[in-house]
C-alpha cells in the first residue's frame, strides 16, 4: 500500500494512518494474504500444477490486481485448455 485510502497521505508502515487515524490492519492484512497466494500460485505453476495454480492466482485477484496473477492465471488456463485438447485427442484415435 503506497497511500491510505481514505486521506491518501503516504503509507508510514504502521497500522493506523498518521494523518487521518483511519485503521489500516484489514488491508494490510489482506495485502500480506494476496503476496503470500501470489507466491503459492507461481510455485504450484513452476510444479506442473496448473488447476492449483489457476486457482491461486484468481483468488489472488479477488483480494487486489497483479500483474503477475493474472498471467499466472491465463497461463494456466492455457495450460488446462491445452492438456484437456491433448486428453481428447487420444480419446479420439
């Protein structure tokens, strides 16, 4: 977080903003919770896990934007699309 989002001074690393008062523990709790997916999310893609990873990288999504979440996630997704491409090709020979 680089500003609080309700006077939008500069973020000081505490919890609470320096000018405003305002309670920032939530969100920098939420923060430290999409980082910690966001890493879980490239691990489970560099594993071959692309399902695990995909959903990882949405959740992640759902908490702020990252750009490298959501490449994770179209990554994955591509990966998923592909290998299931691959699964119904065999089915079919």
């Amino acid at each position: 977080m680089e500003r609080c989002p309700v006077c939008r001074a500069r973020f000081k690393d505490e919890p609470v903003c320096y000018r405003c008062g305002a309670d920032l523990s939530a969100l920098l709790t939420i923060e430290t919770e999409a980082a910690v997916l966001e890493q879980q999310a490239v691990a489970w893609l560099e594993a071959g896990q692309p399902l695990e990873a995909r959903r990882a990288a949405e959740q992640v999504l759902t908490l702020r934007y990252s750009p490298l979440a959501a490449a994770v996630q179209g990554f994955a997704r591509r990966e998923l699309v592909a290998s299931e491409a691959r699964r119904l090709e065999r089915l079919l020979r």
